[in-house]
C-alpha cells in the first residue's frame, strides 16, 4: 500500500501523456457523482432536522433530495394514494444545520419534485420485485432519484449500518425516459466492497479496490459520491480504483480526480523500486 502511494506522489509532480483526453472522459463521472453527493448529504442532514421538528411521524410516506439553483433540497411526503410535501429542508453548500432552512407547510409537489417522486416510486417498485437486487446485512438501500436535463436515473447506493465501515459497490442505475418509463436497469458493480477504517490518519493514508470490466475502466460516479460522503470519517488521503488498463486516483482531502494509464503506473512504480 505504502508503494502505491508513493507512486502517486511521484505521478503528481510530473506530465502524463493524454492527460487531457483521460479528464474528457472521466470529468462527466466526477460531475455527476458530486450532484449524487449533494443529494445524500442533504437527505442525510435533512432527516435528522425533519424528524426533530415534526411532531407527527406516523404521516411519512418518505423523501427525497435534490439540488436547485445551488440550493439542496430535502422534502418528506406524506402517506397515501395522493401525497403531499410535508416537509422541506434547505442547504446551501456548507450544510450547516444550524442556518438550514425548515418549512413545515403542507404543499403540492412542484413540477420537479413529481417527476423526482414517480421515478422513486417506480425504482423502488422495481427493487422489490426484480432479482437483479441484492440486499446485505448490516447495510440498506439508498434511493436516489436525478434529473440533469433530460436525463433521469434512480440511483441506488448500498449504505452501511456498521460503524467502521464503508460498502462500495451493490449498487445500480435506473435510467427513465421524458415520460417517466423505466428503459434500462442496470448493476454498476458486481459484488459489495466492504472497507474497514479506524477513523483515524492510517499508515499509508489511502485505500483501493478494483473494477471488472464490465464495471468499467475509471472510478463511478458511485464510488465519489460515497468516498465524499465518508472521507471525514475515514481520514484517507488517497482512494485507488484499479481496472485493467487504468489507475484512478480519488484525492480525499481535495475532491479531484487523476486517472493513468496501467502502462504509466506500472512505468513510475518499477522507477520508484529502483531508488531504493
């Protein structure tokens, strides 16, 4: 492990061939694992602020987040065939809970959050009824549904219910149509990664897992929004994510993506055991 980080030190202070077509291909990857970002720390935030303002929690139906002109939104639903927002919680990019904003006032859905809420409620009917789901012990499901144009998925990310851990992977896409119709689903990775830490700086700073090919060659937008999520508690420099003929390198401590060719790793790491 100690070897792979000095590789990447030495990989950052030089000029790697194809760099700029490698960040062509991986900076859609690192955009939209950063909106999947947004949306977990405001529902993660979200829900403790809404569930100590509101007196009635035998209402909830649910929630969902999403981000509107640099604005993340958390709204809880309530119960029944006709629901209504019930609750709405603001952030702005710090997600300070104590300037978050908590309305309360019961209110139709806007036209976003009714497309956000038909593709939730399909996906996670989807969820329960299709194999292609496999569910973990110590971990739950996070549903979260995205609209970026006229793109819209359900992402669902496994979340860990074990203190000193980080589960990467059993995680899939729900990709919709403008009409809200399920048109593809699909396994991003194929198994579950576990990950323990201690929660503190760790020899080494860093840690990595690996990616079949039908994962793909770079890091997933999954893997960054959880990397973002837990990195604080982790108190990792670097993250590895190693495929057959790229090295992708999550900088914990500044939120950047590097990617190199194997060939390139290879070439840097054989240089570094021959200084020593």
């Amino acid at each position: 492990m100690k070897k792979l980080l000095f590789t990447l030190l030495a990989f950052i202070s030089i000029s790697t061939y194809g760099q700029n077509d490698l960040e062509t291909k991986t900076q859609p990857i690192v955009d939209e694992g950063k909106r999947l970002y947004k949306s977990e720390m405001a529902s993660w935030y979200g829900t403790d602020l809404f569930l100590e303002n509101h007196p009635d929690k035998t209402n909830i139906g649910g929630y969902f987040s999403y981000t509107q002109d640099e604005v993340s939104k958390c709204i809880f639903f309530s119960k029944g065939d006709k629901p209504k927002v019930i609750g709405t919680i603001t952030f702005d990019n710090t997600y300070n809970t104590k300037t978050a904003g908590v309305d309360l006032a019961e209110r139709d859905f806007s036209t976003i959050e009714t497309d956000l809420f038909s593709i939730r409620k399909l996906a996670l009917e989807t969820i329960n009824s299709d194999t292609l789901f496999k569910r973990y012990d110590n971990t739950q499901y996070n549903i979260i549904p995205l609209i970026n144009k006229d793109e819209k998925k359900v992402y669902v990310l496994t979340g860990s219910q074990q203190n000193g851990m980080v589960f990467l992977g059993n995680d899939y896409v729900l990709t919709f149509d403008l009409h809200n119709k399920l048109v593809q689903k699909k396994k991003i990775h194929k198994n579950l990664i576990p990950i323990k830490f201690e929660g503190k700086e760790q020899a080494g700073g860093m840690a990595m897992h690996s990616h079949l090919p039908e994962t793909g060659e770079f890091i997933t937008a999954t893997d960054i929004c959880t990397l973002m999520l837990y990195e604080k508690l982790t108190k990792w420099r670097f993250h590895y994510v190693v495929s057959k003929n790229y090295v992708s390198i999550w900088n914990c401590l500044t939120d950047e993506l590097t990617v190199m060719t194997m060939e390139a790793f290879k070439k840097i790491s054989k240089e570094e055991e021959n200084k020593k």
